[in-house]
C-alpha cells in the first residue's frame, strides 16, 4: 500500500492508466465525466481475470467498482467492508476533529460485546454513520479540488480491486462499491481469517461482515437476490425488493421517509410480494421435483413465472446452474487386474481421503493404467465429511482415473487431459505434475519412451499448443454443447438444444481465432466431423419444455412438470401443461373436434396423438404401425395438422416440425438429403404428410420407401446426409401419419400389413365444431385459441401416460386391425377399385381364371387409362391376394392367369367355366344361348354359390367387397 503524492492510496494491483485518470479527475475540469470506460476483459492487469465468465461488466466510477458476472450460481459468500468510505476519509486523514470523534466513537460501539442487543447504542451508531457517510459525500473545493470524497472513493476503489485480486478475479461475480459476491474457495473459513489479518494489518480501523448463501442470481452490480431458504434471503431486486415495490405504488423511497409517514399496509403487500417472488424463484430453479409454488396457484403461476424470470434475470444468465456430484474413488480389488505393486500404491495414495467434484455422472472404468477403479457417488456430502477421514476436496477429476479410449494414441489422451486441465482452472501445477507422474508409469507398462513422452508433455503445457481436436474437446465439454449420434447440438435462448446452423455457428465463433474463422466453412466442417468420433457421446432426455416447465412422464408413467433448467431436452413446445384446462370451453370444442375426425376411432386417433411422446420407447417398436387418416376434402385432418404446429413450431421457423420437409412419401425415405431434414434431433416430433395426392403416380409407396417404414417404426435408425454433409446416423420420428382423400398404395405386403387407418367420414361443413352450449366455432378462431392448443397437448400426455400403465395385450388390442377402416380395397388405386364396382366385381371369386392381360386392356378401355402400366396393375391385384399362375388347359398354355391359393378351387372353376359357358381365361365374354345377350366380367360369377358351399376352408375368396368410393 502506498499514498502518492495527490493523496490517493494505491496498491500493487492498481492499473497505471487507473492511478492517471484518477489523479486527472481530482481537478475540477473533470467534474460530471467519466472515470473511465467500461472495462474490456483483457484489459485488466490480472492473471486468469474474467476466465469462463458470461456477459461480465466491470466499471472503474466515481463512486467505486460496479462489477457483475450474470449468472445463477450455487455456494457463495458475500463479503461487506464496514463504513468503507468513512475509514478510508480516516485514514487519509480528510476528516476533521469533530467527525474524527464520531468515527472514535463508532469503532468503540462496535467493539462492545453484544452491542446489537441494545437498543440505544445501535440507535447511536446508526446515527453516526449517517452522518459520517454524508460528510464523506460531500465535495470540499475550498482547495480548489474535490478533497473529501473523492479522495477518498478512489482510495477504496483501488483497495477493492486488490481484495478482489486477493481472491482471484475469476471467482468474484458481483462488487458493488464496499462490498461483493464469489465462489467459496476451499477452506473458505481459514483464508478468511488470513485475508482479515492481511488487510487489517494494512489498513487500521477495518472491519467486514460475511456469510455465505446457497444460491445467488445475478442480474447486474445492483441487481442480485441471494438465498438459503425461502425465511433467510436477501433481496437487492428493482423489481419486487419491498422498497421497489413500495416506490412504485406510491412513488416515495423508503429510504427516505420518516417512519410516522410510512404507508404500513402498503408495505405488507410489497412484504408478501417480495416474499412470494423468492418463494417461485427457489422452488423453481433449485429445489428437486418442484416446478413452482402450490398446485392451487397453478394458473396465476404460469402467468407470472417467465416474468418474474425475466425480472430476476434468469433468462440474461447464459451459465446456469451447474450441478454437483461428489465422489471418492477406490481401487476395485475383486475386478483390478493391475499385477504391479507400485502402481496399485500410487493410485491409492494419491485417491485417499480425497472427495471429488464432477459436474456430470460418473461410473466405473478401468483407468489409463490398467486399474479397476471403482467409483461411488457421496450424497450427503456434509454428513460423508463427519463421519469419514476425508481430509480434501477437489474440484476436478484427476488424471489418474481418466480411462484411455479405444485406439487412442497416449499423445492423444495427453493432449485431452492438458486441455482439461486448462479448462478446470483449479490447481493445475498439481495436476500437470501428477499427469507428468502417470504418463512415466504408463511408459514403463507399455515400453514406452518416458524421456520423449516427457518432452511431449512439456511442449503441451508450456505452448498453446491446440489443433482441431483440441478445438473439438473443448467445444464438447462447453456447459452448452451435446453431441448426440455423432450430431453438435447447442442450447439455444430457450435452453433448448438445437442443431440449428445459426445457432451453431454462433457457438463456434466464439471458439474460432480470427484467422479461423477467415475460413469459417473449412474450419466448422472440420470440427464437426472430429465431434462425429464415438468418444464424444450424449444423451437428450425425454421430454418436451415450454419457457416455464420441464414436461415428462416419470418412471411410474406419471406426469411430471418441473424447472426447464435442470433438464437437456431438444422439443420446445409453446404452451405449458395444465390439468385446469379441463374445465375450459377449449377443452370440449376439442373433443367434439376430434369425435368429428374420427366417430367410429376415437380412441385409435387419441391414442395416435398420445405415442407423440413415446417414440423410440419399446412401445412403438411393439405395435409397429403408420397411421393413415382418411377422409372427404374439408373433414379437418389439416386442421388437426396446423393444431400441433402451433405448438411444436417455432416462431417464425422455417420448415415444419410436424410435417415432413416433402409431402412426397418416397422421397421422405429415399432421398438422403430429406432424411436428414426430417431428423428429431432437429426438433422433428413426428413425420406427417398433408393432404397425400391420390393421382396413380403419386399415391404408390414404393418397395424401397417400404422398406425403410418398417425400419423406422421398429425404431432403426437411418444413415444420410444433407447436402455438403457427411453421412451420419440420423434418427427419423417413429410416428407417421398420412392424411389423404384416397388410400396410398402399397406395394410392400409387409408395409401394408403396417398400415392403420381411421375413417374420417364427414367435411367440416356437414359437422362443425361445437361448444358446450351447442354454438358453432369458427374454424379460424378454433385454430388460434392458445387454450385449444393448451387442451391439445394436456391431451397428447394424458394419452402418452394411459398408454404406458397399459400391458402389451392392452395396447395391440386398440390398434387391431378389425378396428382399422383399412379394407380389401384399401391398396387399389381409385380407378381400379371404380371399374371394379362399375362392372359388378363383387368379391375376389369374380376374377379367378382370367387372364391378366385381358383384365388389363378392359380395364384400360373403360376407364380411359391408355398409359397405366400393367406392371403396376398386376401388382395391386397380387395386394388383394391374387397368384398369377401360367395354366395348360385345353391343349393351350395361358400365362398370367389369375388365380388364388387354392390352386384346386382355381382349376375347377376354369374348367366349369369352359365347360358350361365355352369361355376360356383369354376371353372374357360369351353369348347367352337364350337371350342373346352379350355378357362380359360377370360372366365370371358363375357357380360362386356352389363352390363357396365346396370350399368353405377359403371362405376370403367369397367374402364381399367393401367398396371405399
């Protein structure tokens, strides 16, 4: 500590540009401008300042340090200088004889015992601090300068700056003035009292308050809650603190009103507001399982909740709360396999009585040594301490029980571990040494080169030494990265992890140098692909989550709404759910909308919205169905459609999170640059195409798309790729629905027997929405009701939760095909199935015995067909059941002759045919003998009565059409 020759008391720490503008600003020119700018974070003289801190603030002002990190943060202290200002006045000598005695006196109050206790002293200090802080702020330019007070803030100021360095700058995350907020450091309770004596020592008459608090929100220098419990906080919020509160009901400061002149009822509602808020905020963001405050408040909640967040300044904090878990590692003696003595004693001394910090899961693994190490989770930590022999905890993951990835090279492991160790910021020459120490073991195991590995080590450390892979670890391990099936996903401004490019390339921007991002493209492709390695994986969680809740079924298919910031989850939805919604007017005009799509399958079509949120569960594996929703143009399966993107989308989005990127079935599943659209891990929630054309070309689902249906409602995943991209796994939704006028062909047989269909009998217009009251809804305000989508999706996990207490037997049971509209006709073409019924085609007994050919060319000519192709003619008749056999009879051979299974009831037919009628399978008509009618297809319905009685073991070959025109 040092007084220079203008009288300001300056510390090692103090910047020389600081002391400068200080000593500039003593001269009254200077009165009314700023100190000096807003601090850039590389511009301060400190070691490691500022490192892994969002959105900081740091201002050098006339009246102190204003700093602010936002952020939530757990375990914290909060540190307050006593009389800050007036002790350093003392100090510099600036007060005069009479405030110099009240100051005596103050520090005499507080070094009484007790002094709190009575009433009459506390009143007595109070009153001198008043007045002493008052002095202290009042500029003296008797001398031409402003001598008291800026004298003596300057002094203060660069005695806090050297208290914050004292702590480590990258630990502090608010000042404000004479006080501030940071992590609590190991061993917090010693290094406290080492900092009293240090300062103390220093600068007579000083003296600090501290406690510490559990969790903190910082919003800004002056914005900050801090919280134990929901009775012991600290409120410094603008917008619900009691004082802010009762400022903006009456426009008066509490601050400075007269107790006689305060408004006390007033004061109770900003009392019970300040209180409710803190209430919402603890229970919301750091208490297990609760989503907020009592179920009766549930609606006001969800009202209030994202603008108390936002006030709180949660939604400005980028890192949120980073979770704890505490572990102690031990060699696993029944599974190490480690035969060296001197290894196995290394790594036990170096674990024992050690407690460790990892901000993830951890489980067991065998080392980079070879070791079994056994891993246990501490979950009492507090209550482990007292009971056990640790002595230390640490706040990173040594090296010594890092496990060394499949063909990984050990430069490799040493790069990652070096980056590591950067990273966690926390006694790193230790680590470095203790890695130097296992990389001699390792080479000593492995006939390495100790000395070279060494050197490798060194130039590691001492240099920034960092290629991509490097680049690539360490965008992994960000606290807002996942990377999932080889994918970078990046949590957005919702908190919702996206593999937007927007809001990628905004994350890799702030990683890339300048000259990288020169050469963006290159750079991120790069990345990218090393991220596609299988050492980098994650997992989303299943769920979906709205601004104020995490929504998901637990593991009794219960549902369960809690924070959104506790939980990594890529499905955003815009409404929250609530149970309340089932005694709204929305909630009935829905289920009278959804009775209307589907009367005879409700509970088919409830149950289609309800495997929204199963997918990739065993569910949809087990019953391995598509949807297809037919129905009249105008029935509302768009509506249905529009219904959950409003909810699901985005606004503004480009692209559909509930359509397909193509309304072409094949190419959804062909078309690899389609595929990779369609990804969930895009924010796709299921695969629906709209309004599906029934012209003959469109309508076909191929064998190929077939194909990969089957795989993708069986849950198998699907390898492509957009364009300019590599190849990688790409997880299509499970759940597919085709909404269409006409039934889709088929070709597959297997895709076919997939397919379930509900019947959508009635338009919109026929069968409107209704009330409660009976009163019509207007389609467009139905649409737009935010209490409609709210009902939609209280529904979708109400279905989600019944489908999951169900048995296996229970869930097949709903969708069994007796209850699919799906008929016999379901795979013909529109015009198939109406030359069939026109010509008095009644069952599949009708064609047996003609020849395809010549089915073919009537069919062609009565229903003005000339370019159908006759492939695809005899692949719709083969869907129906039909075998085309080539027949010898009557001495001539006849190929493609349509015929069924029974091969005996075919023949005998043909035969009875020639006989009785004289018609042969190339001729479709003959001559009535009596009439002289000439008589065509119908001809062949002849003795369907006799041989339905003959073979009643084929009993389908007679059953009746039913026609779907």
């Amino acid at each position: 500590m040092l007084i220079d020759d203008t009288g300001i008391m300056t510390f090692s720490t103090t910047p020389f540009y600081l002391i400068e503008a200080e000593r500039l600003h003593l001269n009254k020119a200077f009165s009314g401008n700023k100190l000096l700018l807003e601090q850039k974070n590389d511009e301060l003289i400190v070691t490691s300042a500022f490192e892994h801190m969002v959105k900081t603030s740091f201002n050098f002002t006339n009246n102190g340090i204003y700093s602010a990190t936002k952020t939530i943060i757990d375990d914290v202290v909060q540190i307050d200088v006593h009389s800050m200002l007036p002790t350093f006045a003392y100090k510099l000598g600036l007060l005069n004889s009479y405030y110099k005695k009240l100051f005596d006196r103050k520090q005499q109050i507080e070094a009484m015992p007790n002094y709190q206790n009575n009433t009459e002293l506390v009143r007595e200090r109070n009153e001198i601090k008043l007045k002493l802080n008052l002095y202290c702020s009042t500029n003296d330019s008797g001398q031409g300068r402003y001598v008291n007070r800026l004298l003596a803030v300057y002094s203060s100021m660069n005695f806090m700056f050297d208290v914050l360095n004292y702590w480590g700058m990258s630990n502090i995350v608010n000042c404000l003035n004479d006080g501030f907020i940071m992590r609590v450091p190991r061993d917090f309770e010693n290094q406290y009292l080492k900092f009293k004596d240090h300062y103390q020592a220093e600068i007579d008459n000083l003296t600090f308050s501290m406690k510490r608090w559990q969790h903190a929100i910082i919003k800004s220098p002056q914005e900050y809650i801090l919280i134990n419990s929901e009775e012991d906080y600290k409120c410094r919020n603008h917008n619900f603190d009691v004082n802010s509160v009762y400022q903006s009901k009456t426009g008066k400061s509490l601050r400075k009103l007269k107790p006689k002149d305060v408004d006390q009822g007033i004061v109770e509602l900003a009392q019970a507001k300040e209180r409710r808020s803190i209430k919402m905020l603890n229970n919301y963001l750091f208490k297990e399982g609760i989503d907020g405050v009592d179920p009766v408040d549930q609606a006001e909640k969800l009202n209030n909740i994202k603008q108390i967040l936002a006030k709180a300044g949660v939604y400005d904090a980028q890192y949120l709360i980073e979770r704890k878990y505490y572990y102690y590692f031990t060699l696993d003696e029944e599974n190490n396999t480690q035969g060296e003595d001197y290894v196995n004693r290394f790594t036990q001394e170096l674990l024992r009585n050690q407690v460790f910090i990892s901000g993830c899961k951890l489980k067991d693994r065998i080392n980079v040594l070879d070791q079994a190490i056994k891993t246990t989770e501490i979950k009492d930590i507090d209550d482990y301490l007292e009971n056990t022999n640790a002595s230390v905890i640490c706040n990173y993951i040594p090296s010594v029980v890092d496990l060394i990835g499949e063909g990984q090279s050990i430069e490799d492991w040493m790069k990652y571990e070096v980056q590591r160790i950067r990273n966690s910021n926390v006694e790193q020459t230790y680590q470095f040494n203790l890695l130097a120490l296992v990389i001699q073991i390792w080479a000593k195991l492995h006939h390495g080169n100790a000395n070279q590995l060494g050197n490798y080590l060194t130039k590691l450390w001492q240099g920034k030494y960092l290629d991509q892979l490097d680049l690539a670890d360490h965008i992994y391990n960000a606290p807002n990265t996942l990377v999932v099936d080889g994918r970078l996903l990046v949590k957005d401004e919702r908190g919702i992890y996206s593999t937007k490019e927007s809001v990628v390339n905004h994350l890799l921007k702030k990683y890339f140098t300048k000259k990288e991002k020169q050469q963006f493209k290159n750079n991120k492709n790069n990345v990218l692909a090393l991220l596609a390695d299988e050492k980098y994986q994650d997992q989303l969680g299943d769920g979906f989550q709205s601004d104020h809740q995490a929504i998901f079924l637990d593991q009794n298919a219960e549902i369960r709404t809690d924070s959104p910031f506790k939980y990594q989850l890529n499905h955003h939805v815009n409404v929250d759910y609530d149970p309340t919604i089932v005694n709204s007017s929305e909630y009935f005009q829905l289920n009278y909308f959804l009775k209307h799509l589907a009367p005879k399958g409700l509970k088919q079509l409830k149950a289609m919205l309800g495997l929204i949120p199963l997918q990739y569960t065993d569910i949809m594996s087990e019953l391995r169905v598509f949807i297809v929703l037919k129905g009249k143009s105008g029935a509302g399966k768009s509506t249905l459609a529009v219904l959950l993107e409003k909810f699901f989308n985005d606004e503004g989005q480009s692209g559909s999170n509930i359509r397909s990127n193509t309304q072409n079935v094949n190419q959804a599943f062909i078309n690899g640059r389609y595929i990779a659209l369609n990804d969930v891990k895009n924010g796709k929630v299921m695969l629906w195409f709209d309004d599906f054309q029934a012209n003959e070309k469109r309508n076909v689902i191929t064998a190929n798309a077939g194909t990969v249906i089957n795989g993708v409602i069986s849950e198998m995943a699907v390898t492509a790729s957009a364009k300019y991209e590599a190849d990688h796994p790409v997880t299509l939704p499970s759940l597919i629905v085709i909404a269409t006028n006409a039934m889709p062909q088929v070709t597959q047989e297997g895709t076919a027997a997939r397919m379930f269909v509900i019947n959508s009998p009635k338009s919109l217009r026929e069968d409107p929405i209704k009330d409660e009251q009976g009163r019509v809804v207007n389609v467009s305000d139905f649409i737009n009701n935010p209490k409609v989508w709210q009902a939609l999706f209280y529904i979708i996990m109400q279905e989600a939760s019944k489908l999951l207490k169900m048995s296996d037997k229970e869930r097949q049971k709903i969708f069994n095909h007796k209850y699919s509209a799906a008929t016999k006709l379901a795979a013909l073409n529109d015009s198939l199935e109406l030359f069939l019924e026109n010509e008095g085609i009644t069952s599949l007994y009708d064609l047996v015995g003609i020849q395809a050919n010549r089915l073919f060319n009537v069919y062609k000519d009565k229903m003005k067909q000339p370019s159908a192709s006759y492939r695809a003619f005899t692949e719709q008749l083969e869907m129906l059941g039909f075998v085309m056999k080539r027949k010898h009879f009557n001495g001539k051979n006849y190929q493609k002759v349509i015929c069924v299974k029974n091969d005996k009831l075919a023949q005998e037919k043909i035969k009875a045919m020639f006989n009785d009628l004289h018609v042969t399978p190339d001729r479709l008509g003959s001559v009535d003998r009596t009439t002289g009618e000439i008589t065509t297809l119908k001809t062949w319905r002849y003795k369907y009565d006799e041989f339905k009685k003959k073979y009643p073991q084929s009993s389908a070959v007679f059953t009746p059409f039913e026609f779907n025109n």
